[in-house]
C-alpha cells in the first residue's frame, strides 16, 4: 500500500479504498460480489452490503496507515465468507478484479498487488 485515499470510508459515500480485491461469483452478466478492501477509516472487520448495481459484500481486512509502504500478507477463506454473507454456497468464481480507488472524492489513493492466489 502506497497511498491512502484521505476520507475513504466503505461506510459513506466516499466509498473509496487504496486497494480492493473483488471476487465474482456466479453469473458473467449479473454476479455475486465479495470484496476485500483497505480502508482508511472502518475498522478491519467491518462488512458493508450494496445491492446496486449487483448484490456486493465489502469486506475490511485492513485499516489506516499502520502497514503503509510495506508488503502485506493477506489470507482470507471465501467459500467460508460467501456462504456466511450470501446465505448459500457458493457458485463459480468468474471474475478477480484488483482495484485502486478513489474516485467518489477529492483524494488520491495508489496500491501495489502482488500473486493472488486460490486453494482448494
């Protein structure tokens, strides 16, 4: 992580977050979302549900600055998360995007992502 977007809140409307990694599951046309995000301000372990477009589960890993600069490690159980948020097991993964956000405020935000690994 690199840079931080300055009022970044997966809570509010300045839904921005220096990293994101989204997990899409299910239909190409209309999927499933689970998100792990960087977050400046929630606290790690927040999950915060959206439903427009598509039905979307962010979920904080990792908050504030402590870490900046630095590679991080991060480990997380996705059959576990979606069937706990969603409610069902899960369907296909058909998509992994890796974003930077920060486009809901006036802020910069920069990430780096290095492999991004599935295991059975």
């Amino acid at each position: 992580m690199q840079r931080l977007p300055r009022h970044g809140d997966v809570r509010s409307t300045v839904n921005d977050q220096a990293a994101r990694i989204l997990v899409l599951l299910g239909s190409r046309f209309r999927p499933n979302v689970l998100g792990y995000v960087w977050d400046t301000r929630a606290p790690a372990g927040t999950e915060v549900r959206t439903q427009s477009p598509v039905d979307r589960w962010l979920i904080v890993v990792r908050s504030g600055e402590d870490g900046l600069g630095q590679w991080r490690r991060q480990s997380r159980n996705v059959v576990q998360d979606y069937t706990r948020l969603f409610g069902q097991s899960p369907p296909s993964v058909v998509a992994v995007g890796l974003e930077s956000h920060s486009e809901d405020g006036d802020h910069q935000s920069q990430a780096m992502f290095g492999t991004v690994k599935f295991k059975p």
